[in-house]
C-alpha cells in the first residue's frame, strides 16, 4: 500500500530563515512520481514539483530546492531565505500507476508560518 | 488561461440533504479528479473523470458519486449528507495523463453540514 509520511505538522520560522520540509514516502512500485503542492490560506493547492522515480537529481528553482533520497524514500523540500508569502500548507504526495488505475496519495500536510 | 473554476465556493447544507459541486476544468483538459480536504484525514482522492467516464474511484461511499459532461467539465453529488460530510471539496484538472501532467487544483469548495 502507499503512504506518504510527513511527520512535520507545523513549523514556525522567522523570515530569511532556511527552513526543510519532509517527505517520507512508501510503495513496492519502482515507478512513480513524487509532487510537492502548496495551499495557501485561499484554499487551492498550487503545484510545486513533480519528479519520477527515475530521475533522482535534485532541482533548484529560486529559493526552493527538492532532495529526492531512494535509498531513504525522502523527497525533502526546502525553502531558502523564507519569506512571509511562503506562509501556507505544503502536501507531499505519490502517485503510482496501477492496473485497477492510477492512485495519488497525499500526506497530511505541514504547515509552515514564517513570522516578519 | 482560466484556472479550474469551482462553484460554488461555500455551501451550507443540512444533514439528509443532497448536494452538487461543479468544477471546470482549464481549457483543453480532459482529466478531471476530485479530492476531500478534511482536518482529520487530510486530502483523499474521490475520483477521477477522462473523457465522460470515470477512471478511478478512491474508498468513499456510494453516496458520493459524480460526472463528466463533453466540455470536460464535471459535477460531484454527494447524497443524503452527513456531518462529516463537511470538508473542503477540491477538484483538479489536467491535460490527459496524470503521470505526464501535473494537477492544477481550483480554489475549493467548503461544504459544511448542520
């Protein structure tokens, strides 16, 4: 079964500080896909990332890098320099391709405030 | 280009009701899916529509059941409410295939059930 752990539920920083989000994830697939989103207070989730099992290089985009780790089934989010903008809900998920059809897998969401 | 647009974006029903969310999807996607967005349970996956037929189904109940029309947009029943029916209801559109293609969520809608 699939399961995407983030075991963060909340963090607190104070702006310019770096700050890492993790992401623990489980499936027997060897192909999928990992996502990073973000749900602002307005509600909708807004897509960060998305990386396959295949391609472990890590990527930097701005202020926000990704670290996928197979060997520890991490894909670790980090947010560089924060800012009070980046103040939202982040959502680790999986999504595996499977006969019966595909199925995405959300963690629980941590929630990160960055204060001024 | 348009963003997914849900409607509406709150709704207050009682329980033993039924209810309908509507979701347009951005243009040119055909995949719709919709996810419930709960404080206890987080986020989890409803179903999916591709091309008026529903893909996959997620572990919620029968009263929970939705459609695809031919624009690709889609609308989600959920029958005789129950409290905790109420959550956040998202929905996310994409191009075609969800491994090729990211999500693009709209902004919700929050269901509350008295």
């Amino acid at each position: 079964a699939q399961k995407v752990t983030q075991a963060q539920t909340e963090i607190s920083v104070v702006e310019k500080e770096d700050v890492t989000l993790d992401c623990v994830y489980e499936t027997r697939d060897t192909t999928y896909y990992l996502f990073w989103y973000k749900q602002p207070p307005s509600g909708e989730l807004v897509f960060l990332i998305r990386r396959n099992s295949f391609d472990e290089q890590n990527e930097i985009s701005g202020r926000y890098s990704w670290n996928f780790q197979k060997s520890t089934s991490s894909f670790n989010f980090t947010i560089t320099a924060s800012q009070v903008v980046d103040s939202a809900v982040y959502f680790c998920a999986l999504l595996t391709l499977e006969s019966s059809g595909d199925k995405l897998t959300f963690g629980t969401g941590t929630r990160l405030a960055v204060r001024p | 280009k348009a963003g997914v647009t849900q409607t509406p974006r709150y709704l207050i029903k009682t329980r033993g009701q039924q209810v309908t969310l509507s979701c347009s999807p951005i243009s040119g996607h055909r995949s719709v899916s919709w996810y419930q967005q709960t404080p206890g349970q987080g986020l989890q996956f409803l179903f999916e529509y591709f091309s008026e037929t529903q893909r996959n189904k997620g572990n919620f109940p029968g009263r929970f059941s939705g459609r695809q029309f031919s624009n690709s947009r889609s609308e989600m029943n959920v029958s005789t409410l129950e409290l905790g029916d109420s959550a956040l209801y998202l929905c996310a559109s994409s191009l075609e295939d969800r491994d090729n293609s990211p999500l693009h969520f709209g902004n919700g809608t929050r269901l509350t059930v008295t």
